[in-house]
C-alpha cells in the first residue's frame, strides 16, 4: 500500500479513490469558469488502478523548502497524472526546483504532446528539463501513443512505454471486449459533445463545426440522443444555471461569431435545451454512459468512458491528439477534415471492434507492466500470466 502525492489533480477525492469538482455542491462557485470535467476521468481512473493508504497534493504554485521534506518522508512517488502536457504553452509554476528538492520518483501516467497545426512543436526548456528530470527518476514515463513517444524520443528521452490512459482500464477487468449488438436494436445514444475548439490545432474551424452540428442533429433524429458536455460554460448554464444564467447562456451563444455561423441554429438550441448533460462528478458519467447503447463524438475522454464500461464508440478526429488516441486503440475513428459523408453503418463492423479489442488488451499489458517496473503498488491483473499454457502430449 503506496503513500501517493499527485501533481496536479483534477478534482477532490472521496470515498477513497472517487473524484468530482472542487466544492461540487455550491453549483455557482464554479459555474462562470471553464474546468474539462474529462481530467477528472483521469484523476478517478488513475486512483481506480492504484493501491495505497495515503494520498496528497503536491503544491507546485510556490517553494515550501520545509513542506518539501516533509513530504520526502512521508510518501513514496508523485505522479502526474495523465493529460496533455508537452506543449508550447505549459506553465510548471515551480515544479522543477520543487521536484529537484523532493527527491521522490515522478511517474508520468500517460502524459501526451499536442502537435500545433502550422508548424513544429516548440518546447520550452522548463518543460524539457522537468520531462528529464521525470525520466532520470523513474524506470519509465508513461505515454499515451506513438506520437507522444516519438516527441521525447527526439529529446533523447528513450525509457518510455505507451500506456494509452488510466480511464479505459478503470474497471481493472482485462477480459473487457466491445461486442456489437444489432444496429437496428440500438436506441439509447450519447455525443460527446465539444463546442470549443482552438485552431492552433484544429485547421478548418468552419468545417469542425458545421461537422459537429450536423453529426448531433443526425444522431438526434434517428436515436434517443443525450449531447455529453464536459465544462464549456455556456453548457454548463443551461444545465445547472438559474434561469437567469441560462437566459445569459442562450444570449452568448446566439452572440458568438463562429458558434452562431457554423453551429447553434435553431435545431441545435431547441436539443440544448431539452438533452444536454453535464455533472461535475465522474460517477454520473459513468452512470450515463452505461444506459446508452453507442457512443459518438468529440471528446477524448468521454469516449474512453463508454470503452471502458463496454459500449462502442467511435471518435471524430480533428488534431494530433485524438488520432493518437485512436491510434494507440485502434479505435474506430473518421477524421473530419477528410471532406467524406460520414455513414453509421460502415463503422458498425465487429471486426474493426475485434482491432479495438486487440490493442486494448496489448495495451493493459504494457500498462500493468509500467506500473510493476516502476514499483508502484496497483491493482492490475497480469495477462502474461492468466495466458493458459498448451497442453502437450507425453510420448
């Protein structure tokens, strides 16, 4: 049983290894600011793998040289839990000379890079020096896919291992498998639904758009949809919202430049209105995503969450970091900008799940193997040992 400090969690935990927003109660604390409820996916899985007694925060805003021993006595690793890290703008506060003082193994639990779409990533040293810092300390960094390896592969960091993400394992059940069911007996469907884009790394924002509008509207008209928002604002209004905020909500949305061009038409806003989701607690995503039947969409991790509790997904591709992820899986997955129609019906083949369903139990592998050569006290289960051995025939 492992004494754990987490860099930079997503969430407060109850219930032991249970995560949901910070103060999920006071629903107006949070409401006029932005948080990706998807982190806390992470944050909740990663705990979901892990064993340990005793779980701590470790503040990165500022040096605390006498907090900083403490800590070195009493835990044993930090992890950092997975998300998208290495790229041109992340600020580490002071993790660096933090992490320098503490001593500790710094486990990168499926880290990943983000690839800008009109040049080449540019790191800064700070993040160089603290991903070096994490590889010196440990036997491995765990990645989300290739192209994230490849990113510290080029800055001469070679021990690492693509785990993919703590969230399509949070059901610790290696026997796992996506099986379809009739697509004419599929009702109940969700959409991961993300209005919010940047184009640093999305390259055609009218297209992702009209894409995402027509996708949601399609779905709705052929299934009992529910649109999955995981923290955009004006979403969370109309969900939690006094009828104020959600009026406010409604206006913004009418308002914006790119969401009234390309996607809040009138359809759209009468489905906000009447399917949208939104909860700051990941155990009612779960909940939500085990009634459906199928699940479509933008979101990374709100995909990952249907997978992992057995219901098919396919993902809709726009940047680096989501045809990683579905790469890593083998997911089935129809990138937009591709200009094709996209068909329900070509995608619900069993034998591109059978792909999914490979990768994902090589990939649970290599994640219970991360875990073990790094020394971390987990729940996971051994595949190379539960393979049964042929029987031979004794002469």
């Amino acid at each position: 049983m492992a004494r754990i400090l987490v860099m930079i969690p997503s969430g407060e935990v109850y219930d032991h290894d249970n995560v949901r927003w910070y103060a999920h109660h006071d629903i107006q604390r949070n409401i006029n600011n932005y948080h990706n409820i998807g982190d806390a996916f992470v944050f909740d899985s990663s705990l979901k793998l892990l064993n340990f007694e005793k779980l701590g925060v470790l503040e990165i805003r500022t040096v605390d040289e006498a907090a900083i021993d403490r800590a070195r006595e009493e835990y044993d690793y930090v992890f950092l839990r997975g998300s998208n890290y290495i790229h041109e703008s992340m600020n580490w506060e002071q993790a660096v000379p933090i992490l320098k003082r503490l001593g500790l193994p710094v486990i990168g639990f499926g880290i990943g890079a983000q690839a800008p779409v009109k040049h080449k990533l540019q790191l800064s040293q700070e993040t160089r020096t603290l991903l070096h810092l994490m590889a010196d300390s440990t036997a491995s960094i765990g990645v989300r896919g290739a192209h994230s390896a490849q990113v510290l592969w080029d800055m001469g960091i070679r021990n690492v291992r693509i785990i993919g993400c703590p969230t399509a394992f949070r059901r610790n059940d290696p026997d796992l498998r996506i099986t379809l069911p009739p697509l004419d007996s599929v009702r109940d469907v969700g959409i991961t639904i993300r209005r919010e884009v940047s184009p640093a790394y999305a390259n055609d924002i009218a297209r992702y758009l009209t894409f995402h509008r027509d996708l949601v509207k399609a779905a709705a008209g052929r299934f009992n949809t529910v649109l999955m928002a995981q923290g955009e604002i004006e979403e969370k209004k109309l969900v939690m919202g006094t009828d104020e905020q959600q009026a406010e909500a409604i206006a913004s949305l009418r308002s914006n430049d790119w969401a009234s061009a390309w996607y809040f038409d009138a359809t759209m806003e009468r489905l906000y209105r009447e399917r949208l989701f939104y909860s700051d607690v990941v155990a009612d995503y779960e909940q939500l995503v085990r009634t459906r039947d199928l699940v479509l969409g933008y979101r990374l991790h709100g995909n990952l969450m249907a997978l992992a509790n057995g219901v098919p997904a396919i993902y809709f591709t726009y940047d680096s970091r989501t045809i990683e992820f579905a790469e890593t899986y083998q997911i089935p997955s129809f990138n937009i900008f591709k200009n094709k129609e996209f068909r329900l019906e070509e995608y619900w083949d069993q034998a591109l799940f059978n792909k999914y369903n490979r990768a994902w139990y090589q990939t649970y592998g290599e994640m219970h193997r991360f875990l073990t050569e790094n020394g971390v006290a987990h729940k996971m289960i051994d595949t190379a040992k539960s393979i049964k051995e042929p029987v031979r025939k004794v002469a």
